[in-house]
C-alpha cells in the first residue's frame, strides 16, 4: 500500500482508525506550511473540519 500520509510535497489530510474500538488519528499538511496531528474520535473530526474550513481548498477559494 502507497504511503498516505501528507507532506508539504504531497498536502492534505489522512485519518486512520484501524477498529470500531481504537481511537482514530489524522494528520494535515498544507501547502502554506501548517501542520497538524490529532488522536480520538472528536479530535481527529476537529482536525478535518478545520482544514476543510482554512487549508487546502480553501486557500483555492480566496487566493491566499
């Protein structure tokens, strides 16, 4: 299997949660340069609500 997990060469999000009875984990790259990782269940939907909102696309939408 490929590595997922993102870098500034390769930006986004990758959240992982191996069983219904592990907690997930997610990390985030943008290519502005921010980083992100996160473990539980609400932390990681945090993490991938908050780069949806102001990284990656985002940055599409208004030019910065």
């Amino acid at each position: 299997m490929a590595d997922l997990t993102p870098t500034p060469d390769r930006p986004g999000v990758h959240v992982s949660k191996p069983s219904p009875n592990a907690p997930a984990t997610g990390s985030a790259v943008c290519h502005c340069g921010a980083s992100a990782t996160a473990t539980g269940d609400s932390q990681v939907r945090a993490l991938v609500e908050g780069y949806a909102a102001n990284h990656g696309a985002a940055h599409n939408r208004t030019g910065r």
